[in-house]
C-alpha cells in the first residue's frame, strides 16, 4: 500500500507540475463558476422565493459550490481521454507500478485543484454577502462534504475517460452533467416543483451534499420535509462512498484492460 501511495504520489505531482506550466483550464474552469454565481445570484435571485423563508443568496452558495464539485467530472475524463490519445497512458502502464496508482495520482491532483477553485469561490461568496452563521466545526465538516463529493465524481470521471475514448462521448458527457446539476435543489427548492420532478431532485448526490451544507454552514435550506431535511448528512456522506465503491474498482479495471 505505501509503494501505491508513493506512485501516486509521483502521478499527482506530475499533473499539478502541468497545471503550473499551463494554469488556463483552472483559471476559465474558477472563472466560470464566478459568472454563473453572478448571473443567478443577481439575475434571477430576486425572482425566486423559498419554502420556510431566507434569502436567495445564502441559499445559492452553498448550491454553487456543490455545482463547481460536480463539473470536475467532464474535465477529468478529458484530461484522461488527452493522456490515452498520446500515448501517455501507454507508456505508463509499461511502467512496473500499481494498476491504481495513475488513476489515483490523476483523482489526487483534480482533487487539489478543486479546493483551490473550491476557496476561491467561497471567497467570492463572502465578498458578495454570503456569510456563514454556523459553528467553525460544522463549517469544516461543510467543506470537506464537499471535497468528499468531488473525490467520488473524480472516480467516475476516470473511469468515463478511460472506458469511452472518443470526442462524442466527451461532449454526451458535458452535455449530460448540466441536467444532472439543474434537477437538484441548488438553484430552486424541491417543493416548488412537481411531485415527480421533485422526488428526483430530492434523490440527486449533488441535492444531498448542497443541503448538507446549508445546513452546516447555517444558510436556508428551502426544505421544510423529506429525507434531506433530517438526515443531509448522513445521505452527503452515504452518496459519495457508493460513487467511490462502485467507481474506484472499476477504473482500475478498465486501466488495466486499456490494450485488450
């Protein structure tokens, strides 16, 4: 286990060494969460009203930020996709190293570029009014939910990437995560939905972790029933782990079947 470790120590390292050489796809990926916090924030926000009361804009950034966790998923998969086109992957698994060690070098440094975009955006929350009433330690737990949710849909990104290898399946990919994210409750509440559309909602990964948040950071949570209003965080911490069980394995899997 330790040898895994320090393999993918060396993975990781490699990643965050490109970034640093070319940081544009972090800097637009930070930017473009700003612009959606902005638009819907300050463009829609006065339209919206929520179950139980409390303003939209605390509401909205615990939802944004639940959202910026959810897009690491297109960008690992085309980071993974890139690496098996020119042959970098090949030349790695020439390599006497763990079948696990790439994948979770490459999931170790997305995750390390998520808590950068992840404390960039929280500091734009405070400056545009976002304020967390909840305790320091709730907080935390707050922010590490999040991380936890990113970690798991990292494993699913690689595992995409490393099974689908093609543009199309790419861009199905990017097209598919905006309704994943749209039919949660990080922009509207559940209850104003219908029943049916609200069920799905209720049940999204991504719902579970932007209402345990509110939660813990002390924000309205738009929810006045349901399984998220008494056990968010149990359901943030439960959703990740089995993305995790399911997608880790396999991942190791299909890197080890790249060539047959």
């Amino acid at each position: 286990m330790t040898a895994v470790l320090r393999q993918s120590w060396v993975m990781t390292r490699r990643e965050l060494l490109h970034w640093v050489r070319e940081p544009w796809a972090p800097i637009f990926g930070i930017a473009f969460s700003i612009m959606l916090l902005l638009v819907f924030g300050y463009l829609f926000g006065g339209a919206i009203e929520l179950p139980g009361g409390g303003d939209y804009l605390p509401y909205l950034l615990p939802g944004m930020f639940a959202l910026s966790m959810l897009f690491g998923v297109e960008a690992t998969m085309g980071a993974i996709t890139n690496d098996s086109k020119r042959g970098v992957t090949d030349r790695f698994r020439s390599m006497p190293i763990s079948s696990l060690a790439v994948p979770l070098g490459r999931a170790g440094a997305d995750l390390a570029n998520s808590t950068l975009q992840l404390a960039v955006l929280m500091v734009g929350g405070l400056l545009v009014g976002w304020r967390v009433t909840g305790s320091a330690a709730d907080a935390v737990l707050a922010v590490v939910l999040l991380l936890w949710l990113r970690f798991a849909v990292l494993w699913l990104g690689i595992f995409l990437g490393l099974t689908f290898r093609s543009e199309g399946a790419l861009m199905g990919v990017q097209v598919l995560v905006w309704p994943m994210g749209f039919l949660s409750n990080l922009f509207v509440a559940p209850e104003t939905m219908p029943d049916w559309l609200a069920f799905l909602a209720q049940w999204n990964p991504v719902s579970a972790t932007a209402a345990a948040c509110r939660e813990l950071f002390g924000n309205p949570s738009g929810i006045t029933d349901g399984v998220l209003a008494e056990h968010a965080v149990l359901v943030a911490l439960a959703w990740p782990a089995v993305l995790t069980l399911v997608f880790a394995p396999l991942s190791a899997r299909a890197y080890r079947n790249l060539s047959r």
